[in-house]
C-alpha cells in the first residue's frame, strides 16, 4: 500500500525559488492585486480580491510544483498519466487554503479588506471541465494521488464552455451557455511552447524506405494545435504539487493569406474555426452526425496530444530508446472515452518512432489500463466504421491490425467457434459496421477494473464475461472514492472541529482513523453536540434553498437528499411516486407516524435525453402543488435544486439527514454521492446496487434502509413483468397514479406527463419502478419512524461517519498503486 508520508517535501530540492512564506502573504496579496490586477479599490464586487488571492495562492503553488518536477527529473521515477475527458473540480480556492494549511494566512490578510475567505470564495466559477459523477471521481483522484505523493499527471480537454448552466421555466428545464472561462481562470498557467500537433482527416499512402522497408503515411491531413495549460494540485500539507495539464484547441500557423486577401473571408478562417470547434462545448449533443463527429474529434485529440506529450518528454530525457519505456509509465483510460490511445500510441510507436508492431504492442499492452464506469451497454461508446474512416484513417487501419491479430488469438481458445469470433470482435458487424471502443481498451490493456464489488463481478458474469474468461488475470476491483479533505474537512467545518475535538486532525490524511468515532456513538454529551452541527448545517441550506428555489426548509424536519444527474435508472421518478404518496397520505389525513420532512432533488438531464427532462418538469408540478397546500406545510415541502453543482453539493451534502442510492439494482457502477452522504452523517436508503452493498457491509444492516429487487434477481422479474398487476394489487401505488393520472398535478397542461405514466405502466420497463415501489414505501416508513426517535437516528448518524474510512479516495488510490500502476511515493 502506498505509504502516507506527511514528512515528505520535496520543496527541499528546489533551491532557486524566491522565498514565500506566511511573512510575505499580505505583501504579495497586495501586490498582485495593486500592480498585476491594477487596481486601487475594492469595489462593488469581491472579484479582483479573488483573482489577487487565487494568483498569491498560485505563487506558493508553482513553486512547489516546480519542485515536484524537478525531484521526478532527477530520478527515473515510474510514472501515471490518469486520461479523462471529465475532471470536475469545483472551486479551487477552499481546497488549496487547505491543503496548503494556510488558513491563518489567508484570515489575517483578509481582515485588511474587511472580508473573509467565504465571501472572496463566492466570485470563483466551478471549472467546468465535467458532467457528474465520473468528473468528481477523477478530480478525488487528482487530490489523492498529491496528498500520497505519487507521481501522477492528469490529462484532460480545457472546455470553454462546461456542460450547460441549468435554468427552470415553468417547471422546464432550459440549459444556457456555461462559459466559466469569461472573467479568467487565475489557477492555470499556459504553456505553448509544449503545445502537440493532432491530426485528423486526410489519407493513407504507403511508401518504402532506402532499404526496402514498407511504411504507412498519413498524409494530407487537416491538423491542429494542442495547447497546454497547467493546473497545479496540492497534496495535503505534504509540500508535493501535482499537474493537471488540459489541452485547448486551436488553429496551426498556416493561413492561406492569398485566399483572405482575395475576400474570402469565411473560407480562408473556417479551418481556425473548426480547430477551435474542438474544445468549445463539454459533451456536444451527439444525437447528429456532426455532433458524433465532434465528440470522436475530443477523444482522439485528448488522446493524441497527451500522449505525444509524454513520448516527447521521454525523448528529450532518454532518446529515442523505448527499450525500457513501460518499466516507467502506465495509461490510465477513465472510462471508454480515451480507449483510442491504444490505437494512438501504437501510431506514434510504428509511424513517428519506427517500432516494429511487435514491439509497438508489448509496450502498449504493458502500459494500458481501463476503468470501466459503466454496466449500460448503450453507454459503451461505438463509432461507425465509415466516420472513422473518414477522421481518423490511419487510426482505422491500426484497429483492424490490432482486430486480426487478435481474431486469431480468440480462434487458438476456440477453433472453429466463428460466434466467439463475432462476439468479441473489435469491429459490430451490422448494416453500418462499429468500432467497439470498451473492446479496444480490453484488448490493448494489461488491466481491466470495476469501480464496485458487485461491479467487476458483473462485468465478469456479463457484459464482459467472454473476455473475462480469455484473460481472467486482466480483471480486477477497486471500489471508488472520494476526498475526506474536501468531503468533510472543508465542506463541513463545524463538523470536522468536533471530530478534531473527540479523535485528533490524523483522519484528515489517514481517514481510517475516523473509525475512532465508534466509542462516542452512545455518548448523550456527544449526540447533542453532533445534532447541534447538523442544525448549523441545515441552517446553511435552508438559507440556499430559499435563495435559489424560492422554498422556505425547516431545520426541525427530515432533510430527505437526491442529487445526480437525472436519468431513468438513477429513479428520480421513483422518488416523486414517494414524494406523491405522502402528499395523498396528508389529504386523507394519515399523518399521525410521519416524520415531517423536506425533500430537495437536484441535477441536470442531458439536452437530448426527453424523458429525464419530463421528469424534471414533473418533479416541478409537484413540488408547486404540494408547497401551495396549506395542508402540507407541517409535514412535507420539496423543492427542486437548480443548476446543481459541486459547490452546492459542499452545502447540501453536510446538511442531509437522508440519502436517496436507489437505482435499479445492477445498473449503477458505483456512485460517489453515496460515500459523500456518509462521511458527514446522513443515512442511507438504497438498493443493493453499486457502493450501496458495501457501505451497508461496513456500517451494518441495522443502519442502512434497505429496499428493491437485488440484481440477481431482476433478470427474472423482467421476463414476466406485470406492472398493471402490481399496481392493481396495491392500494397505495394505485391511489398515486389515480393522482397522476387525473392531471392534479398538470390541471392546465392536460396529458403533458403521459409518457411517464406509460413508462411506470410498461411491461417493458427495464427500470421496475412499479415492482420495487411497495418496498420503496415500506423502507421510507421505517426512516420516518427512526426519525421521530432522535437518539437512535444520531447513533445511525455516527455510525455512518465512523464506518465512512473505507471510502476514501486514498484507499482507492492505494489500490490503483500497489495492483496497477506500482509507483513510489517521492520521498
């Protein structure tokens, strides 16, 4: 297990560093803000005291990334490149203040404007470099691997615009532009010098050398530049910065002047326009030809430039000799998006570096990792044979050497068998033949890992289950993450003061330490104490509620959590036929055990994706309905939570009592929100499905509300599945949909949530809304009656955070270090 050093610091070996300390701090903010900024007052707006803050913090960064740099220079280190086309970070300020321990710094420089770091804090944007859980996954990551001092280098797309900012209009949802790049992003540091040149288009020719040697040439491309820009990353109080380097698109120096000169203008730009096009959106909607085109563009150029970047790196260093190249480095692919990286270094490898395939291959296959992320067929991507045939020729050719080489391989396990043959085969055959990009990464890899138990163990028994038993050493576990230093020392501060009180500060960088918690469970002094920083902290929401929603939350009440991107299999709908139940439970005057509580879901529906966006509008009828019933105010409220995001989350998440993990069972990978709700108290009610069974295997059964079909269990459901049975058997599903059904919650837009209706209704439901419903209800009953007794639901609470140790993305970091990548720490 990679070992915590806290004494590591590698700032020793940077001798030529100005000096920046505590004494300086206040010179150097006023410095930046005066002279770099130009400005000589405050203002209105806190913003420029932000940029002259962040670029002060930046200074004592740079300085000890440099030093990072410069220690791994000096020593032939084994090194990681973590490849994601997602990092979603959040705001940077509060995490490098903390990993950087320079709160008493930043206080008292401050106080000379009359402010504080909450308030300068608010001007900064979230980076929007992500869309949910994959992004934060990858950004716990980057925290991890500092704070254990790894040497590990983050490659990711710098968007100019991030997913969409979500707006509500009448119930709808609007997506508008997120450009969180227009008042600058003061972390970063640009570096053209090392910018990459990708190709795309053009053809293939085939030439021979002076002595014969036949060699494949792409030529006539249309190329672009990558551009990097660095983005330091603190390990916590440990002097080791890491580098996050995001590639931006734009045009290569040749410009036909002769075309502009003669007027035309548009023609003569558009190849500008078009470099640039690559970069500009997160996640272009790829619902058309132009829009699949564009997403294959993002993940060969974060692919081709991230890896050009390393071999040139080696070259520089080492030379043209590979012999030893992959004793030093391991790919990680997060997820099947930068799965063309095996094709993209077995280009660079034969074409740039003149290897033979052979050696071309065992260096690839030695230095490829892939994380799957996902147990939804549709989810792993396939691009059309002629696309890429079009973009991306000689990457076409390379896969079709890769497929061949390896059909024969597949047919010495199964002579004769042509249907292992097909099925396995890189290439879907069908009308318009696919490129299957999750069986690349399988392929030229050496591991393949799950992000959960259940998982890895149903992408072994199923959707890679052939692979699995070709190559069963390849296949591994590790069950996700995410950051205690952000997920509850910063985002809970009252919180961690209290732990710091009872165990000591050693679980910030030793998380399995909050384990120590379990002796105060029982401890009546204690429980007041930790219900009293819940209050604190549902004060904090109730106040963001109120300011985004409109909605007035009571402290005294259940707060009852779901936010996650909106998507069928995540069950939001689920969670509103509950929320419609209660509500039908208060009209009929059934109160009497109910826990009053308010319900906040929140998150984004992909611009595409219909149904998600109905459920959204429904979730909004709802919660106007149930909010103007006079009736309902004591015992139920709810409110949907726009524009969800990372920040937001650092208030939601310290504040909830409940939190709602129920997705189909089988259908979510992991989940990262999970671990969160648990770091700081709140109580689970889900399926076992992902993380869930886990977290219930440490916490225990009796502090988990479980409920729903269990995965392997659902693929015999579906095959006599009878919603309409089940709802007519059961009472309280029936008088839920007599209320749906009877527009009360769309008086004025007469049959707008039909399609809902008949997707809870269908037999062909994959998600058996209807079937886990009865014990959806049954399992909420059980939470509201252990809400109404206070001192067993503070012992659960406890409980949770104590048995929260395991799911630190240091663990998860651990694992990736002494099964996978096997790095040093720098020390």
């Amino acid at each position: 297990m990679a070992k915590k050093n806290a004494d590591v610091c590698v700032v020793k070996h940077w001798q030529e560093a100005p000096k920046l300390n505590e004494d300086t701090f206040n010179d150097d903010l006023m410095r930046h803000f005066y002279y770099t900024l130009g400005r000589d007052k405050l203002g209105e707006s806190q913003l420029y005291l932000y940029h002259a803050l962040a670029m002060t913090i930046r200074d004592r960064l740079v300085s000890r990334c440099r030093a990072t740099n410069q220690f791994l220079k000096q020593r032939k280190t084994r090194k990681a490149a973590y490849l994601s086309l997602e990092f979603l970070m959040g705001r940077a300020l509060g995490n490098a203040v903390l990993n950087l321990d320079l709160q008493s710094s930043v206080s008292s420089a401050l106080q000379q404007y009359c402010t504080n770091l909450e308030n300068v804090g608010d001007a900064e944007h979230d980076a929007g470099l992500g869309n949910g859980g994959l992004g934060r996954l990858a950004a716990c990551f980057l925290d991890s691997c500092a704070s254990l001092a790894l040497p590990v280098v983050g490659y990711g797309i710098r968007y100019e615009y991030g997913m969409f900012n979500q707006t509500l209009e009448q119930g709808h949802q609007v997506e508008q532009p997120d450009n969180w790049l227009r008042e600058g992003h003061p972390w970063e540091l640009a570096a053209p010098e090392q910018s990459q040149r990708i190709k795309f288009f053009g053809h293939v020719e085939t030439f021979q050398d002076k002595s014969g040697k036949e060699h494949r040439a792409w030529v006539n491309t249309q190329d672009v530049l990558a551009v990097p820009y660095d983005v330091p990353i603190p390990g916590y109080q440990n002097g080791v910065v890491n580098t996050l380097r995001l590639w931006k698109s734009g045009a290569t120096d040749e410009f036909d002047l002769s075309e502009f000169n003669a007027g035309s203008y548009s023609e003569a730009v558009a190849r500008k326009n078009l470099a640039e096009q690559i970069t500009m959106v997160l996640y272009p909607n790829d619902s058309s030809e132009n829009g699949k085109e564009l997403r294959l563009r993002q993940q060969y150029f974060l692919s081709s430039a991230s890896l050009q970047d390393i071999l040139v790196q080696w070259v520089e260093q080492y030379g043209a000799n590979f012999s030893d190249f992959a004793e030093y480095h391991v790919f990680q692919l997060n997820d099947t998006h930068p799965s063309i990286a095996v094709a993209e270094l077995m280009r660079l490898f034969v074409d740039a570096y003149e290897l033979s395939w052979d050696q071309a291959w065992q260096i690839t296959t030695q230095t490829m990792a892939y994380t799957n992320h996902t147990l939804l067929p549709e989810a792993l991507e396939k691009w059309s044979v002629p696309l890429f045939e079009k973009l991306l020729p000689r990457l076409l050719e390379i896969i079709y050497e890769i497929n061949a080489r390896f059909l024969k391989q597949v047919s010495l396990q199964w002579p004769g068998d042509i249907n292992k043959q097909r099925e396995l085969s890189l290439i879907e055959e069908g009308d318009v033949p696919q490129v299957r990009m999750a069986y690349l990464a399988i392929v030229g890899s050496y591991s393949v890992n799950g992000v959960a138990a259940l998982h890895t163990e149903l992408l072994k028994s199923g959707l890679f289950k052939t692979f699995y038993e070709l190559w069963p050493e390849k296949f591994n576990n590790k069950t996700n993450g995410v950051t205690p230093r952000r997920w509850l020392a910063h985002c809970n501060p009252e919180l961690s003061t209290l732990i710091n009180e009872k165990i000591g500060a050693g679980w910030v960088a030793n998380f399995s330490e909050i384990e120590k918690l379990r002796r105060y469970y029982d401890d009546e002094k204690f429980h007041k104490q930790w219900q009293a920083v819940k209050n604190i902290n549902k004060q904090k929401l109730c106040d963001l509620v109120k300011k985004r929603c409109g909605i007035e939350f009571d402290v005294n009440m259940m707060f009852d959590v779901q936010v996650k991107r909106i998507h069928e299999y995540k069950r939001q709908l689920l969670n509103v036929l509950h929320i419609i139940h209660l509500y039908d439970r208060i009209l009929k005057g059934d109160v009497e055990s109910m826990a009053p509580r308010c319900v906040l879901i929140g998150g984004k529906a992909a611009p595409g994706y219909y149904i998600a966006k109905k459920i959204i509008k429904l979730i909004n009828n709802v919660a106007s309905v149930i909010n103007s019933d006079e009736k309902a105010s004591p015992y139920l409220r709810v409110a949907f939570f726009p524009n969800y995001n990372v920040t937001a989350m650092e208030t939601i998440c310290p504040a909830t009592d409940l939190s709602e993990q129920i997705s189909t069972a089988g259908k979510e990978a992991s989940g990262t929100g999970n671990m969160k709700f648990m770091m700081n108290g709140a109580i689970t009610i889900g399926t076992l499905d992902g993380a869930n069974i886990e977290i219930r295997d440490n916490v225990g059964a009796d502090n988990f509300f479980l409920f729903g079909a269990h995965a392997e269990q659902t693929d015999e459901i579906r095959k006599h599945y009878n919603p309409q049975k089940i709802i007519s058997q059961d009472p309280q599903l029936s008088s839920v949909l007599r209320l749906l059904e009877s527009g009360h919650f769309n008086l004025l837009e007469p049959g707008i949530f039909d399609d809902l209706i008949n997707a809870i209704t269908s037999p062909q439901d994959p998600w058996l809304t209807a079937y886990d419903f009865a014990s959806y209800i049954e399992a909420q009953q059980k939470a509201s009656d252990t809400y109404l007794d206070q001192p067993t639901w503070t012992r659960m609470s406890i409980l949770n955070t104590a048995a929260s140790g395991s799911f630190s993305s240091d663990r998860t970091i651990s694992q990736y270090c002494d099964e996978i990548w096997r790095l040093s720490p720098m020390q």
